[in-house]
C-alpha cells in the first residue's frame, strides 16, 4: 500500500547511515528486540531538545515504523514536533553523531541538540 502525502509529511525518516549505527549499538548491547526512541522534551538552550535511547517497550500512544531493518518508536506529541524530521548520523573530523534536520524547527543551538517552533 502507498504511503498518501500526509502520511510521509508526519513520519520521522531515518537514513541509512544513522539506520547502520543503530543496529551497531544494539547489537553492542547484545538485545536485539532494542528499538530506536525518538523523543523531545522541554528544556535545552532553545526551548525543546530533541531524545534518542534504544528502547525495547512500546506505549500506548507510541507510532512505531520500521526503516532500513530498525524500528523506530516516537510517541505521539513528539511526533507532532519532529513531523517530516530527518535523523541522519554523521562521521566527520569534529566527531560522530546524530543529527536531526527539523522542518518545524524556526530555530536551532548551535549544538543542534535543542530547537524552538
């Protein structure tokens, strides 16, 4: 079944690569029924900021997809402010991390752990 235009304007997408590393860190942690959490909460430097863990409950108001072999759990008032959000991770001289490309966000820190709306 496709997906309508709603639908993939409200789903968090995850890349490939940041999809790679999550299998990398759950098979480290050696459960492989661990899930990817997205979340946001209120707080950091520009008003929310954004939540990653690995996961293996579901909640009651949680939307889980699956991408590129990993699921992924946002629950539903996150999902609200990460619509159309993609999670990519990225190796570079300054590190490796996550990072997150928010069209809701009008603001982000420079860290681009934290966002505003």
């Amino acid at each position: 079944m496709a997906e309508t235009a709603a639908a993939t304007e409200t789903r968090v997408v995850i890349t490939p690569s940041a999809s790679q590393r999550v299998q990398t860190l759950i098979k480290m942690e050696g459960k492989p029924n661990l899930m990817l959490r997205l979340s946001v909460s209120g707080g950091g430097c520009s008003g929310f900021q954004y939540g990653i863990t690995l996961d293996d409950q579901i909640n009651e108001d949680d939307v889980v997809t699956e991408q590129h072999g990993t699921k992924v759990v946002v629950d539903q008032t996150s999902l609200d402010l990460l619509a159309g959000t993609e999670v990519d991770f990225v190796e570079d001289l300054m590190g490796a991390s996550f990072q997150f490309r928010n069209p809701n966000a009008t603001s982000t820190c420079g860290c681009g752990s934290s966002f505003s709306v």
